[in-house]
C-alpha cells in the first residue's frame, strides 16, 4: 500500500490564519509512504514540520527528498526539520542544478549566520534532471518544467502505483497545450499532483509569473489520462471558501473534459492505493 499525504498546499508564502484552516497555511510538502520502506517527500516547505511530527520520535529518520526547485516557500522547512539533529539520522536531498551552483553548496546558505545559527547533520545533496533515478524500492523519472529557473516535476512508481508531482509548472499563456516533458511525467498515473495558484482572473495580469490556472492543471489531468488530479500550490491569499469555489469549478470542467476525480490538497489528508 501505498499513501500519499500532504503536509502543506500553499505557494509563495506561509498562509496561517481563520481562513485557511482547512486547506491548511503551510507550504509545498508531501509524503510518500509504504509500509516497512523509507519515505520519499515531495518538497521541504514548511509543511515538512508537520510530517516530522507524524514520525517515530526516537528511531532515527531515513528518508529521500525529491525537490522542485530551491525557492524559499519549498526548502524553508529544512533548517527547521528536527529528526535530522538525531544520530544516525539520514536524508537524501535529489533536486536540480542552478546556474548558482549545485543544490548542497546553495542550500548550505540557509544553515549559515545571520540566517541561522547551525546546520543539522544527516544531509546529503545529488544535483538531477531529466533522467531515471531508483530511490529503494521506487523508480523515479526526472523532467525539466518550465518556470521562473530550473524545476524539476517528478514521477514515482512504487508498489505498482505512479504519482506524478509538478508544481510551479509556468503554462503556456494560452492554456492550450501541455509540454512533452509533463506528458511524460503524468501519462496514466494514478494522482497528478499540479500547481493550481491561479483563477483566470489572476491569468490576465499573472501570465508571466510562472504558475498554471486551475483549469489548465484539469487539461493537463486530461491530456496524460490521470486517473486522479489534486490541485495543490493554493494561493496564499485565497481563502478555503474559495478553494472551494475552485474544486467545484473545476470538477465541472473534469466532467466535461472526462477526468475522473479531482481534489483540492487539503493538510492532513491521505491519499490511499493498495495493487493486488
């Protein structure tokens, strides 16, 4: 059996508050989790506190980090990830190079003064892009997606069950077609996991600015024949009222479109499949 869990939805920002306590107010991090093997995580934002806090408080964590990108709002959990700070703690950070420079050397900044006093140990860094990586009992393919620098989007097999994960996916300005490399990324899978930040109003002044429209994340879900899509990246401003708004709307359009389920990613909430 395989579950899926998200810890935080949000993009840009940590969005705590009245409003956004049932979709939740952290940012990008979910977790894949099969019984009796290491866990992989999907992004180190601030929800990455929160799956700290479902795990075993003394074993130490050995896990596998797949990482978007290296924008504040997916690595500001890092520092603050505490299972790390205990021996024999180990986690495996895979995510794309910068023309900075590579993943371990950048993220070591935020471990630095004045930004933060020390670094845990346990981190390990591998630079990745467009390739097939076997991370324990899982196969992981790698693809480039467009965005405001380099992103990776991710797809993971494992116990006979694919996930797709591609946030911060800067569509096309007109929400018409989907790149080669998401195709290959969501063709068939079981959950498609996609950046959902924008309503077409926010699309006419935000084209630009390296997000996908909820309706365009359900074009995608069609074109590569997702079984389930979960719209994720929520705006920090938008309320859960009107994310509710956009699940309706966007399960009228999966219904139109022929996608089967939609859902919008909520904090807390598992996602399950189990294969015979």
């Amino acid at each position: 059996m395989l579950g899926v869990t998200f810890h935080g939805v949000r993009g840009s920002t940590p969005a705590p508050g009245p409003d956004t306590v049932r979709y939740g107010g952290n940012t990008a991090c979910v977790a894949l989790e099969v019984p009796g093997q290491d866990p992989i995580v999907l992004d180190l934002g601030t929800g990455l506190r929160s799956w700290a806090a479902t795990l075993d408080p003394v074993a130490p964590v050995r896990a596998t980090a797949l990482l978007s990108h290296l924008h504040l709002d997916h690595v500001q959990g890092l520092p603050f990830f505490e299972p790390l700070r205990r021996p024999g703690a180990s986690l495996h950070v895979y995510g794309p190079d910068t023309a900075e420079g590579p993943i371990g050397r950048m993220l070591g900044h935020l471990f630095r003064p004045p930004w933060f006093p020390e670094p845990p140990v346990g981190l390990r860094f591998s630079d990745c892009a467009d390739e097939e990586l076997a991370v324990g009992g899982a196969k992981v393919r790698v693809r480039s997606v467009a965005h405001r620098g380099p992103v990776n989007g991710y797809r993971v097999e494992w116990e006979g069950v694919s996930v797709a994960y591609v946030t911060d996916h800067q569509a096309p300005h007109g929400l018409d077609s989907v790149a080669e490399p998401v195709l290959e990324l969501a063709d068939g899978v079981d959950l498609l996991i996609h950046d959902a930040q924008y309503t077409d109003t926010d699309w006419a002044e935000r084209s630009r600015w390296g997000h996908s429209t909820v309706d365009y994340a359900v074009l995608v879900a069609r074109q590569a024949g997702a079984r389930c899509l979960a719209l994720f990246h929520h705006d920090p401003a938008r309320s859960d009222d009107e994310v509710d708004r956009l699940l309706e709307g966007a399960r009228r359009s999966a219904e139109r479109l022929g996608v089967d389920e939609v859902l919008a990613a909520a904090e807390g909430v598992t996602v399950s499949f189990e294969r015979p």
